[in-house]
C-alpha cells in the first residue's frame, strides 16, 4: 500500500510513521516528491491496520493497492471455478437455467410450474418459503409447509432446488431439502447467516445486495469461503439507481468484471434485475451473450394471481420461448443451454 | 389507488379489472379520458394485491395514492413520539447525545472513553460488542466479553447503553446488558432481527440502511412497530452515493421529512455520515440546526489505536468542544442538549 | 392526472381546487375515499400546470397519467422510426457499428484508423474535433482542423461521419462536414445547443446525460423533435452510480425500455459505457442480444499513445475481433451487422 | 502519482514503464513488492498522461496521489477566498442571503417580491431572464425583457442581482445587467460556457452539477479560474439519488468539504436542493451551522401562481420567518446574516 504524508508532516511525523509501518511488519520505500512524501509499504495489511495508520499524525491518506479479497480473487486462483449442484455445473460450457416462482404458494402452483419449466428445459427449480418482503403485511412465504412442497417438486420433476435461507437458526431445516442456498440481496452483509451457511457443506448462491460494489460483493463471499464452504456462485440481479423506468438497474458488465477478478461463476437474475417481465427476454439475451454462467429467472403459471412479483414473472409459454431464444444466443458465443 | 388503463384495452377488459376490484374490496370511479381511461379505487390496499391487479390484462399500472406504512406515519399519530431510554428521552425538547467507540476493545479502552463522554455530557453510551465488518478478517468484536464491559461501563458512569445486535438468537443476551438494541444499516431490512426485537420490550434504535428510501425505513420500523414494540427511534447515518469525498452522503432533509410523514424520533449519526472526524463537528451542528432528536458519535480516546472506525472518531477534547457548540446551536433552535 | 387532497382539506378548498382544474381547462372526476378525496383531471397538463396546481391550498400531490413527452413517445407513433444517415439505417434490420477514435489528433492517426475499421466492416466513422475534457489543462481537440481531417477520412473511407458539437455557435461549421451531429452526454440538457440542432437538417445522436432518467432523455429529444429536426438517434453510454469498477454503469436494459415507450432507434456505446477495452468486447455482443440498434466504439491504432480515452479504445485487431463475434449474435436475435 | 504494474509483468516492461516515465519528465522510485512492483513517479501529471502510462504494458493501473486541480486547492491558496459582489462579500464573517423568484415573469410580479425580501434582509435578488427547462413546452423565461425588469428591480431596491446565463452568445448582454452570472447545475460542465465567462470580469456562481463529484465540480471552477478571472462562488443545490422524497438529496457535508480542499466561498441553494418550501426553513438552519458562506432561495409572492418552482419557493412572510430564524444560528457558530 501508499502511504501518502500531509503536505506539512515535519520529519519527526514521518519518522513515527516508518516506524509504526515496520511495527507493523511492512517493508517501505520512501519518495520524496516537490509536494509531498509518499511511502511505499510491502506487507500484509489489513482494513484495521489501515485505519489506525490513516489516523497516524502526518499520514493524509492510505491508498491500498492491493485487493482486499484472497480467496474469491483470481490472483489466488487463475482458472475459473465450477461449482457442481448435483448434475448441474455452473462454470462450464453449459448455462444451466433456474426456474421457478417466487414464492412456494401451494403445491398445485408449485407443481404446475416446476414440471412447466422442466419440460422447457430448466436445469434447477427455485421457490421461496420464506419470503423478506418490504411490508409486514405482505405474503412472508409457507415457511416450512413450503420446504415440504420444494421437497415434492424435487421428486416428480428429479431437478434439483435452490431455496433461500433468511436465518442463521434455519439453516439446518432449509438444508434438508435444499441442494442450494439462496442469500438474498437484503441479507448480502448479514455476516451471520454468510458464516452459517459457510459451515455448510451445500453450495451457496449469493445474490448481489441492492448497493454492493462488486468489492463488497467478494468480500461477502469470502466470509463463506473463508467459512470452508468453496461453493459459491455469484448472481447479478441489478442495483439502486436513480432510474424508474426499471425496478432496478441491471448492471451486466459485472459479469465480465467477474471473469476477470475472480474464479467464482456468476450469474443473473434478469426478473429482479428489471422488474418487469417483457424485459426478461431482451436481457437473459444480453445476460448470455456477456458471459453469464447461468440465468435465474422467474415463471408463474397466472402471473395475475402471485402472491408475489407477478410482474416481473414469465408465463410457462414465455419461458419456453426464452429457453429458445437464449440457446441460439448461446451457440453464437460458443456456449450451450 | 388509482388503477391506469392501457389506451388499447378493451371494454371487456376494464369490465374485468373492474369486477377484480370489487372482488378485492374496492369501491371504484371510473374516468374515461381522451387518450387513457383510469379508476380510483377506494379500500385497504397491500403490495400484494398491487401486483396481481398490475398483472390483469389491460391494465397499464397501478399508481398507489396512500402510503405503505400504518402505525409508523404521522396520519396514524398526529403528535410526536417520545421514546424513553431509562431517564433520557428522544422526541422532546432535549436533544440527547450517544457517544463512546464503535467497538467495545478493552475494558480499560471502554472506561476512559465513557468517562471522559459522561463528563462532557454525553446522555447515552455506545459501544460494540458485535461488530458486523466488510471482510471476515478485521475485528469482529469481543461478543460477550464486550457486553460485560459494557455493564461495567454502564455502572461506573450511570449512563444507559445502546448497542448493536446482530443475529436473532442473540437477543436475549445483548438485552440482558442493553438499554436500548441498535440495529445497524447492513440489517435494517434483516427481517428475522427486525421481529426478534419487535418482540423484546427494549427501545430499538433503527439505522436507515446504506440504500434504503425513507418510506422503506418506515417500513422496517413498521416490522418492529406491528410486533407490539413502540419505542423505534430512526437513525439517519448517511447513504450511498456516487461521491466518495465522504464514506457515505449525510442526508440530513431526512431529518424534517420524517417530523413532516412520521411520529418517531429520527437522531443522526454524523460519524457513519461522513467517516471523517473533521466533519462531524460541522455536521452535528447542522444536525441539530436541522431539527435532529438526537446524535450518536463515536469517540476514541487512541483513534490511532482504535480497532475500527478510528478515522471518523473524534478525540475526547474534540467531543467537548462539539458538546459545547452543539449547546450554542441547540439553543438558537430552541432546543437543548 | 390525479389530484390528491390533504386528509385535512376544507369543502371550500376542495371546491377551489375543482374550480381551479376546470379554469385550465381539465374536466373532473371526484372519487372520496375513507381517508382522502382524490379527484381525476382529464386534459391537457403542462409542468407548468402541475407546479401550479400543487401549491393550491388543500392540494397534497399531483399524480401525472400520462408521460410528458410526446413527439418522442409510441403513443405517438405507434411504428418504430428509422434515421438514414447517408446509406446507413438505425432502426432497421441492420445494425451499424460506427468506429473511430476518440478524439481527432492528426491526419495520420485519423486516416490509419479510417481504413482500419472500414476494412473490418464499419459503417460510420466518429472522431471528435471538439472535445468537452473534465479538465481544462487535458487537450481540448484541434477544432477547425479535426473538422478538416473528418472530411478527408469521409472522401478516403467513403464512410459518413459522426462528430460532437459543443456550442450553438459552431453548428454551421460543424455541419459542413458531419453527416450526424453528435451531442454528448454532459451536453444532453444545453437546451441551447438542442435547439440550435433542432433547427439543422442533419441527423442527430443524441447521448445520454451521465444522470439523465429515461424520461428526461426522452424530454431532451423533444427538443429536437419540436424545433423540427425529426432524425434522432439515442445512444446509451452508460450512467453514474457508485460502482467504481467500471468508469460507468452501462445500463442495457434502457434498449428495450426505449423500444417500448419510444419509437426512436437507440444504440450503444460500450466504450464510454464500461471505460475498460476488456470489457467492450462482451458489452457489444450484449447489446447487440438486447436489440440494440447500432453500436459505438473508440478504435485507437496506439492506445498507449492516445491523447484521450486509450484506456477504453480497441486496437484495430480488437475492433475485427469484435466485428466478427457481434455478427454471430446479430444473426442468433434476427438482425445483421 | 503510483504505478502499480501487473502480477506477470516482465523485467523488460517494467523496464520500458519506467523509461515512458523518463520520457514524461517523471522521476522514479521502485518498490518490489512480495506480489506486485510499483512506480512512485514525481512529476507534473495530466490526464492525458494517466491515460497513456494507462496502455502500456504490463501496466495494471495508476494511483495519482495529488489532485487535478490547481488554482481551485486549498494547497493552491491557503487562505480562503472572498468574492465582492458589489458592497456583498461571500466568504467573510457575513453570510450574505440572495432571494428572489425562480423566473422572472412580470415587472410587477419581480418587483412586489424583490423589495419583500430587500425589507427582510436579503443582500442580493436572484431571477432567471433564460430558463433552462426539461421539458420544451414548459415557460423559457422572458430572456431579454427579463434581464430589463432585473434592472428595475436592482434599482429600487438598491441590491445587485444575479441571473443565469445559459448561452455562450449570451454573456456579453446578461453581464450588462447582472452583477453575477450563475452557471446552472445542468451547464457545470459546459465548457464552452465556463470560458465565455472566465473571460469576463463579472463574478461567477457555479452550481454543482446534478451527479457531479466535487473533484468535478472544482475541475469545473478551474475551467473559470484558469480563464483569468478568479471571481468564483460555488453553489451546492442537491445531488441526484435514488430519494424521491426530495427533489435532490442536499448535500450538505459539501460544505466544509470546500472549506478543507478548497479556497472558494461556497454557498447553499436548500430550494432546488429539496424541491419542498417546507424543508427551506429546516435546511436553511442547517446549512448556516455547517458553515455555509451564503444562501440563495427561492421566494415568491402567489407561489400557486408561480411560472416555475412555485412548491419550493417561500412566500415572503416564511422568508421574514426564515432570516429571523437563521440569524440566532449564525450568531450561535460566529457568523452574521
């Protein structure tokens, strides 16, 4: 890292500062510049250690230059990762689709669209039994009644599920039917359930929280790496912008950037993405044809009558579609669905 | 709620969407414009039902005319909310100061610190023994061990304690030390949390979440409000924005906004607002200027030291001399500290 | 609209209201609900209206129905516009890729590219000769004399070109040469300069401002539209949020939000858009699957050498590169280059 | 500045790095880190440099650490500045109070509001003659006839005026009259605008643009400054967020961000900065407590008549109410109104 001094820092300031860096176990190079000294610092830092040299009398300001992820960097691994679910593979040549609804609302509905989508070609079944919703007063999901239901479209449609866990106390219970973790975005920094799931032996799914930077997006992943848990697939499913016109702002050239920091697969949920479910087609195009691992979009067989995110859902017609669409698109930049 | 039609709908479809409203509960008016027809549809609205209705054919979008939250907006309580923490009150006429680490280190750290606050004439301490971090490899917090010298702290000053809680099973614990559970931004839409202590008989102070619109911090206090927990006292600490002079953009309009659409208290944390202890003078004063029910600061005696946060900690003589020009301000406004 | 009264609001107020809405010419519908009367105003709303409306006394907010722009919508125009510049045709079943160098720096550099990307199949060349630059000591583009340069690369390549116009004052210049104005995205609301080429017979490229909404976009195009100049094409370049990985946050799901609301053509320019070269590549094949209807891209010969924005141009073998994978997902989603 | 080069750099580019910097006037200091080599280099950087160092090989990115702007720093000019406007001086112990409408609309309507507020203690009146509008069919202002009613109006009142100019073309007729030009958010980066006035020798208010960092924003002052004339005044007035309670989210931790890197007086716009008349009083206060050199709002005497901005123009009687109010809070942080 830099540590760049105050214009005024008398030589004794500077002194200390070498000082406390080589307290600190960093080797330095000093640059006297016409302005101001820097200080180059080899060594194993830390956000604390920067912190308290920031606060060091005569430093102005510390600029790290190396990431603060290890395990989720692609300097610590330079092949991508494949992260196996069942006989799913996220990270290979394949881009497996996960389908389903929102929410798990009764078995009739989960049912009828888990064998929906699997007949178009899903490779994974999602569905919520326990729902964050903004309002109290919304729909909060079936619960365990809606971990059984998961359980039942698992075994007549043999795909495997990915459920979301909202509590590090549930994630036993949610383990016994998932094959897959969801965190969702509200609970990306919810250090709790990241370590809970990381003592876990099931792959996770880690959504983007509604303003992470990607930094902090790896940064949450490593709390479940560093868990001991390597299976992690990133989903991109858009930020907090100013724009309306969307119900967030899917940000797709975080798949590449992705690629190219990190081994992890990524991939993207265009239904929360954009909210709106005449732009699901366009950008689970885009989404594969930027790089996406994979795709997870949401289906309901009457949209009109979700207790959850109808508008952003697909009917099972407008899936089917998609899977077709999509797979041209993916033949086109040397991918398969 | 107003229901807007699609130019193109047909006279069966809004007859449709019509009989759904009533099937709904709604009592409806409808207006045919030149080039769009809407209804206004009078009855107890959900997000729930929002969605389907988007969702009926022919229907172009729904545009709610009240707002989400009940028992937390000024409509449902015309006059302002006090919230007692033992003697200190929030909503009144004084303006109570939080002050003490961001993380409880050492009891002798935590001492000095709480000391030195209570005798510039800090209401409240804080200090955390849970400490929900950005990477898995800074300080996490000293847990239970902080809470006891948090206990400690508590005894030797006289002064009641806030502090963060951080997973659903740990609410029983921190109330066993906390006068007053903090719910920190990362978890101001953990939902799991928002219930536990919706359910303790604790004050919660709830911190807006890095992202979050105001009417969503309504609606997290609405979680705790609706769990038969009244004494929510809102904190503005700041949000994400594009600019990166400071660690997040304070906005202080959230301040009279609230008075304008809520009852609850709303205090400011100026630290986590800008991250640098050279702004936090300047912006407490604009914070109580404002109309702010309260501040929460973070003092370190060794900011230089300090295990996190140490940058934007003010020094214990900073801290006095904040309290004083505070005092000045508090007074032209008609308050005081 | 909708006019939605205070809960507190008076008979009287509410009959002024009414009275007021009926003097600017709006017919009225009252719908009084338990807790708020609301009144639909069918006619003619200007922002004028609006604002004046609000301060009405009893009046709480005015809800608009209907979008404000209007020559720019589909509710206008129900077909998709297509904009000939020269040969080449935005809108269309084709999509062209203009290409070019950021700025203008000698005949050499301009002319090299010039054949470089016309080789590889590029339909319009770009190069800036005035150059809107964050500072003022960064070249500023040679002006009169790129303009010139322009016109020898159009004679040599036989290729239209596309140039930034920054002042009112220049656009007769600049129109000597260019087949299409370029306005950027910090000029996006210089309503002056919108008018002034409003007034031209050129096709215009209308860039998104760096914060713009889609509906200001829109309104921006407006401008030109009413002054009479219907050949409009909006580019998506990307929007300011607070990642920092990428210079800006391309926002591809604006394409077929565009396509929807507008008939406009609307392309994208993934250079600006992500600031990273690696990230071009990707970014063009995703725009390309989500409907784009051109593509805009900054090819430099010697990006080390470049006087501005090397960091985010191709090489020339790039930019062929590109060509080739673009046209595999052109023709997956039905379109060729 | 600090060149950070990439992990597989070889010997021979990291070589050729540090000859470009040679090349480029720079001097050297390697530092071998155990996985990265670094450059300090010192010297005069630009831009354009960046960018280049940027491309060439083996390369991964550059850390500048001094600012790009020169004659704006505080490193620049140690003491602050103060702007005479007329008998007005902004960045003295005074926080001079400009008032006024948003448009001029009518002799009548400037007059009745400019000796309003010159009796309550305004000490300049604002008015726009050009308005720059989003939407092409809302009022544009009286342009000339509006800069003839701000003359009368500065003549009975006594009090100088400042209005926006928008238009190069325009500044010779708008300085006729204005004792101050203002460059509005949407033109802070119109550069063309920002030279047209640098080279007169009329005070400058410069907005902060709607998205614009204060590195942008001070880049944007320099743009005057480096044009000789050092007359400038920033104006904070609201950043654009994802917050749709206020119109934009007033920044104000902006304020003694200035006042540390900066020389410049800046000054507080809480009228565009909320959107809501309401949140003026409040935001007032705060602003002078953050150490604001001046105010400007909006004032109108029928605001529910207002041409533009009537919901968040003050009537008189709340702007007498205002300065009364925030005169005990500059007295109380040593400032006068």
């Amino acid at each position: 890292m830099i540590v760049v001094l105050r214009k005024e820092a008398t030589a004794e300031e500077i002194k200390a500062v070498i000082e406390r860096l080589h307290e600190f176990g960093f080797r330095t190079h000093v640059s006297e510049g016409v302005e101001k000294t820097i200080i180059g610092a080899i060594g194993e830092k830390t956000a604390d250690k920067i912190q308290r040299l920031e606060m060091t009398p005569g430093v102005e300001k510390i600029v790290p230059i190396l990431q603060p992820y290890k395990l989720a960097g692609r300097e610590f691994k330079a092949t991508g990762s494949t992260v196996a679910v069942g006989p799913v593979v996220f990270g290979g040549k394949k881009v497996p689709v996960i389908a389903g609804p929102c929410a798990v609302e009764s078995e009739e509905q989960m049912l009828t669209i888990a064998k929906a989508v699997a007949k178009s070609g899903a490779a994974m079944l999602r569905g919520g039994a326990y729902k964050p919703r903004t309002s109290p007063y919304s729909f909060q999901g079936l619960e365990k009644a809606g971990l059984e239901i998961l359980a039942e479209a698992k075994r007549v449609t043999g795909l495997p599920v990915v459920t979301e866990v909202v509590n590090p106390g549930d994630v036993e219970q949610v383990a016994a039917v998932a094959d897959m973790f969801q965190i969702g975005a509200r609970n990306m920094q919810n250090y709790a359930l990241l370590r809970a799931v990381g003592l876990s032996s099931k792959p996770v799914m880690l959504k983007r929280g509604l303003s992470a930077t990607i930094t902090e997006w790896l940064m949450a992943a490593e709390y479940i790496l560093s868990s001991g848990n390597n299976d992690v697939v990133l989903c991109e499913r858009g930020i907090r912008t100013y724009e309306t016109e969307t119900r967030n702002t899917l940000d797709l050239s975080a798949v590449p950037v992705i690629h190219e920091i990190s081994h992890l697969p990524v991939i993207v949920d265009p239904s929360h993405g954009t909210g709106k479910w005449r732009l699901v087609l366009p950008m689970s195009k885009a989404a594969v044809a930027a790089g996406a691992d994979g795709l997870m979009v949401e289906v309901h067989h009457k949209p009109e009558e979700a207790m959850s995110d109808g508008p952003q859902s697909l009917r099972p017609e407008n899936f089917h579609e998609m899977m077709e669409q999509i797979a041209a698109v993916a033949a086109a930049v040397g991918r398969e669905i």
